[in-house]
C-alpha cells in the first residue's frame, strides 16, 4: 500500500514596527522586520500606510514616510526576519501631537498577511543635554592624600547634534581632571566621563560639598 501525504502551502508573516519621537523639520529612521511564520516562501510581499492622524484629526501625510522596500519583498521560509528600513521626515509646520497610521503587509496575492499601528510623536525641537548618574566620590572609609574618580554618564535627549565641553569649579587644590573633557554627542547618543580628584591631606571629613 502507498501512502500520499499533501502539504498545504499556509503563507503567514508578522510584522513589528517601530514607534518614533520627532522635532518639527527634523527626519529619524529605523526598522521594521517581517517575519515569516508560515510554511513556504513569500515573494511579491508589499507594505502600505495609510496616512496617520493625530489631535482633532489632523493630517500626518504617508508620502512623509518612506519603506526601503514597499513591493516585491521575497521573505523565505525558515529565514531570518525581514529588515526594512522606514525613514520618516517631519514638515516644519506639522502640528505638534501624536499620529497614528496602519501600515499592511500583504501577500502576492494581496490577502493581508499582518497589519500593524505606526505613531509617530511630532515634537517642537529641543537642545537638551543631561547628566544620568549623580556624582559623589569617596565614602565612610575615604582617606585624605589620595587620588579617587567617579565615572558617570551624560546623554543627548534633544533632536540635534551637539558638542559638549565640560569644565569644574573645584579649587585648584583637587586637581580636577574631567576625561573627555570635550566631545560630540548625536541625538539619543550616551558619553561615559570620568571625573578624577586628589584629596588634600587638610580636608575635613564628613559630607562636603565642594
């Protein structure tokens, strides 16, 4: 006896899209991925938005979002997830506010495969460069005639590049050194700093703020 065993082709995907935080006038990217979940190929897969609203239904346009890849993507199966890159550029005039759009995979066949809320959060830009970590250097068992150092991190939350130059007004007699003293900061970026002092061997003890 012989046996037949069909296996039904059952195409399935799902997408993840990123969120984005925005300044007016200003552009970011990131990626999404799809993902297929199925048991064949896909080929001819195609995303599309639709446009995003935000307070009292105003109008984020689509055509400001840009997929690197919108039709024609081949996602194999047993592949890793699907990279596309999404870039989105903010008019300098869009109000203020959070939009929301669906963005829609589908199939060749134009069946949905997944859809998906794109938010977008359109911001009045901003300068803003802030310390993480609070800065506190020694201890209960510290002694005096020593060199100590602290290292803590300051971040870029506005939306442009900046250059950050730091300086002390501790006494001469710390010898502050701060490393880097100096440096450029992307939107989002991070710079780990150390600051380095010498105790004096007259320094009081107890908390001082110096």
């Amino acid at each position: 006896a012989s046996v037949t065993l069909t296996v039904n082709s059952d195409p399935k995907a799902t997408a993840s899209v990123p969120s984005f935080t925005i300044g007016q006038g200003l552009g970011k990217t990131a990626t999404m991925t799809i993902t297929n979940t199925g048991n064949a190929d896909l080929t001819g897969v195609s995303i599309t938005l639709t446009d995003l609203t935000g307070p009292s239904s105003t109008v984020f346009s689509a055509g400001n979002v840009d997929f690197s890849e919108e039709s024609g993507i081949s996602v194999p199966f047993g592949a890793t997830p699907k990279s596309i890159t999404v870039t989105i550029n903010v008019p300098p005039t869009q109000a203020v506010g959070t939009y929301t759009g669906t963005a829609t995979v589908k199939n060749s066949d134009n069946s949905v495969l997944d859809t998906k809320t794109l938010t977008v959060e359109v911001r009045t830009p901003s300068h803003a460069v802030a310390f993480l970590d609070a800065i506190a250097l020694g201890g209960a068992n510290q002694k005096t005639n020593q060199t100590i150092s602290k290292t803590f991190r300051v971040k870029n939350n506005g939306d442009f590049a900046e250059t950050v130059t730091l300086s002390t007004n501790l006494a001469s007699k710390y010898g502050a050194v701060l490393t880097p003293s100096s440096f450029s900061l992307s939107s989002g970026a991070e710079q780990t700093v150390t600051l380095q002092i010498s105790i004096p061997r007259d320094q009081t003890t107890g908390d001082v703020s110096i």
